[in-house]
C-alpha cells in the first residue's frame, strides 16, 4: 500500500519535468495536478500545509505557462499547408503540430513542441529541437524558413475548413452575437472558435458599424479585412 502511494507522489512530482504536458495544454495539466493533489490529501500521504503548498505551485507553474504560451499561433488541432518562406512554394503539410514532408527530409516528421521554457519548437524524434516557431513561421536550424497557411482544423475526426466566404462569415457573426445576448456561453463559444478559422477579421477602421461601414476606405463597405486566424 505504501508502495502504490508513493508512486503517486512520484508521479505528481514527475509531471512538473514534462514541458510537452504543462505548455501543451496547460489547463489539462493544471486540472490534472490539482486532481493528483486531492487524492494524496484524502489518501494522508501529505498534511494539509503540504496540501496548500502543492495547490500554490500548481497554479503558479499553470499561469507562467499561459502566459509563455500566449503567443502562440499554432494549434493543436489545425491543419497548415507548410510553404517555403523564401518562395512561397508547398513543402509539406503539418496536422496536429505533425509535419509530413515526403519529399525534404530535413522536415519530415517533425512535432511541434515546447522546449523546457516554454518556447514551441519543431522537433525530430520528439526530443531534438530543430528551430523554434515564432507565431506561423518555423525558422529552421540550417537558416531556411518555413511559413504555416492555415487550412482549418479537426473537430470530432474531420476537418473543419477555414472560412472563405465573406458572407459565411458574416451569418456567424451574427448568429454568436445572438447567443451573447441569450446567455448561451456554450454555444457562443462554439461559435467563437469557429470565427477562428476565418480568413476575414472585422475591419479595425470602422468596426463594421452600419454608420461608418458606407464610407470605409479600408474594408470598402465590407466591414471585414482578410486576416490570418487567431490563436
């Protein structure tokens, strides 16, 4: 029994070594930790001082790591067309921070993930860091740079595309503003994410305001501009 507790410890001491879980998805980890940490509480492996304690470095160790994260414009679960920076040219495609690049071995079966700092890296064997990504651009060890297009991203197994259409835009726009108002958060922030994934943002001159759209230069009376996809 003592066995099987300690090794409970361990493993809630071992998962703060692990960069990939903590900066990868910091909410999975700090629920998880939290969790480890109540059931050692219950199970009188640790005091109730200790028990705080944990809880503290927990939630200190989950806020650098949102915070070091911020930035980052990659996500889990996207779909990138990989593009020669220098040419713009189609070299690979990255699925779930996985690049397949057939024909250019230096990239092939690379993984994004986070370094011991929380910088993101692509890396070889999930363990080498080949070059560190900077918002969508990957910039390769041997001085090559590599652009990542967004092309949608997974949601129940399938791809999701981004959002092309102006006007497919538009309607979900408007169908989140109508969740806001009704108190649906679940369904607003399906909505949210999906905005996501859109080539078009609102027009940061006139803020697609009906009195101000008209006579916009900068959208042309869209109220949207074309823009890369928020993180």
């Amino acid at each position: 029994m003592h066995l099987q507790i300690d090794q409970r410890l361990r493993l809630y001491q071992a998962a703060f070594h692990y960069p990939a879980h903590i900066y990868g998805d910091p909410e999975r980890w700090r629920r998880e930790q939290l969790q480890a940490a109540d059931e050692l509480l219950r199970a009188r492996v640790i005091e109730a001082a200790e028990y705080l304690d944990m809880r503290d470095e927990v939630l200190a160790v989950h806020a650098y790591a949102l915070e070091r994260t911020a930035g980052d414009a990659l996500e889990i679960t996207g779909v990138y067309a990989v593009l020669d920076a220098s040419n713009g040219g189609p070299v690979g495609r990255l699925e779930r921070r996985y690049l397949s690049a057939g024909t250019r071995p230096e990239l092939d079966r690379l993984t994004a993930m986070h370094d011991a700092n929380g910088q993101l890296q692509m890396m070889r064997d999930r363990r080498d860091p080949v070059g560190p990504v900077y918002g969508l651009e990957f910039h390769h060890q041997n001085g090559s740079r590599y652009r990542f297009q967004p092309l949608g991203f997974f949601h129940l197994g399938r791809i999701v595309p981004i959002i092309t259409d102006p006007d497919h835009h538009q309607i979900l726009a408007a169908l989140l503003q109508a969740a806001t108002e009704a108190g649906d958060h679940a369904l607003a922030e399906l909505y949210r994410k999906r905005l996501r994934w859109s080539e078009f943002r609102c027009c940061p001159t006139c803020r697609s305001r009906f009195a101000h759209r008209d006579d916009c230069s900068r959208c042309e009376g869209l109220g949207l501009v074309r823009g890369q996809p928020q993180s």
